[in-house]
C-alpha cells in the first residue's frame, strides 16, 4: 500500500516561513491535499490539488508538489498556525493520510 | 451554512455492531461524494470509507472492508456507517466528511463534522 511520510515535528519562528514536507514515491504524479487540525477540533482543509487554496484561507498557504516530495508551505507564521497538518492522496481506490506534522511556532 | 452532524457513537463490546449517521445541511448533498474518517485517540487520520454522490461507487479500507458498510439516503440528507464485528481497535472518534467533488475518488474533504466517539470495550 502507498505511504506517506511526514516529519513529527516541525518549529517556526514568529513571523518566519514554515515548510511542512510529504514524502511519496512519485508523489508528484499524484493530487495532494493538506489538512490542519487544532487541538479538539476537527480537520480544515487549508490546500487541496497541490497548490490550490479554498476560501477563507490565506494567501500565507502555499503548496507545491514535485518528484517524491510534497510542500506545505506557510508564510509570516502566526501562534495561530501552530497545529497538527496532513497530507494527504487517492492510490489504488483508497485515501491515504500522512502520519501528521506538529508545527510550533515559537 | 454547510453543517454535517454525527451521531450514534458509545461504548460497545467487542463484536457487537452500531450504526453512525451524519445528518447534512447547507449544501445540494446529492451532488457529492462524502466519507467516514476515524481518529483514534492521540492518534493521527484514518479513511474509513466513502461513497460518490448517488452511491455507484463505494470504497472500504481493508482494515473495515467485510465489517463496515456505508449508505447515503439522499432524500433525507443523510449519510450512515454500520459498524458490524467491532473490535478494540476500531475506538476512535469518527467524522464525516463531505467532498469537494460527486466521485469519492479524491477523497478530499472540503467540510468536516465535529465527530462522535466510538469506545469498544468489555
């Protein structure tokens, strides 16, 4: 089965770019989408297809998909960002979910 | 306002069945596909399964295929998962999700439910 790989943890400075990494084999020939979840809440939808963001996200998230890597990245970090994202795919008739990233904004 | 709401979770026993809805607003839900995503406790997302906007196609993970089955009643609004020969490790809170688009083959998640919890134990 296809997996994803996401590093546990992830520290920003205030006010600094985070990036958020999701490893595949040939991810990059996949859509990605990314999740942030706050703690006792559900899950929001921040990028879907790569690098596309829903509405009522700010621009400060970006994605980027190439090669076996996948990018979340986050921009002017605030204390509001620090949340657990995932990643996440479709691979053979199945979704797929990163292990999740803890990002800390410092 | 989308609004999804699940319900029926609680503390089972082992091999015993429930049976979760998820009642939807705010939207046309017979235009998309919609899913059941577990989280255990302290732990990370899960698929469970999802079905495509007038239920032709379905998909299971292979951790529930043969035990859970999900079903929509698009008259009603309602999306619904029976959890059958339940087992320990199928505690979780489990959240509904809908989809971004009719086919559940994506499985991208634009608006998520706030979950109910399911605790099998003895």
């Amino acid at each position: 089965s296809y997996e994803l790989t996401q590093p546990l943890s992830v520290s920003v400075a205030l006010g600094q770019t985070a990036r958020i990494t999701c490893g595949g084999n040939n991810i990059g020939s996949k859509n990605v989408h990314w999740y942030q979840q706050k703690p006792g809440q559900a899950p929001v939808l921040v990028i879907y297809r790569d690098s596309n963001r829903p509405s009522g996200i700010p621009e400060r998230f970006s994605g980027s998909n190439s090669g076996n890597t996948a990018t979340l990245t986050i921009s002017r970090a605030q204390a509001g960002d620090e949340a657990d994202y995932y990643c996440q795919v479709w691979d053979s008739s199945s979704v797929v979910f990163g292990g999740g990233t803890k990002l800390t904004v410092l | 306002e989308v609004q999804l709401v699940e319900s029926g979770g609680g503390l089972v026993q082992p091999g015993r069945s429930l049976r979760l809805s998820c009642a939807a607003s705010g939207f046309t839900f017979d235009d998309y596909a919609m899913h059941w995503v577990r989280q255990a406790p302290g732990k990370g997302l899960e698929w469970v399964s999802g079905i495509s906007w007038n239920s032709g196609s379905i998909g299971y993970a292979d951790s529930v295929k043969g035990r859970f089955t999900i079903s929509r009643d698009n008259a009603k609004n309602s999306l619904y998962l029976q959890m059958n020969s339940l087992r320990a490790e199928d505690t979780a809170l489990y959240y509904c999700a809908k989809d971004l688009y009719s086919g559940y083959d994506s499985g991208v998640g634009d608006y998520w439910g706030q979950g109910t919890l399911v605790t099998v134990s003895s």
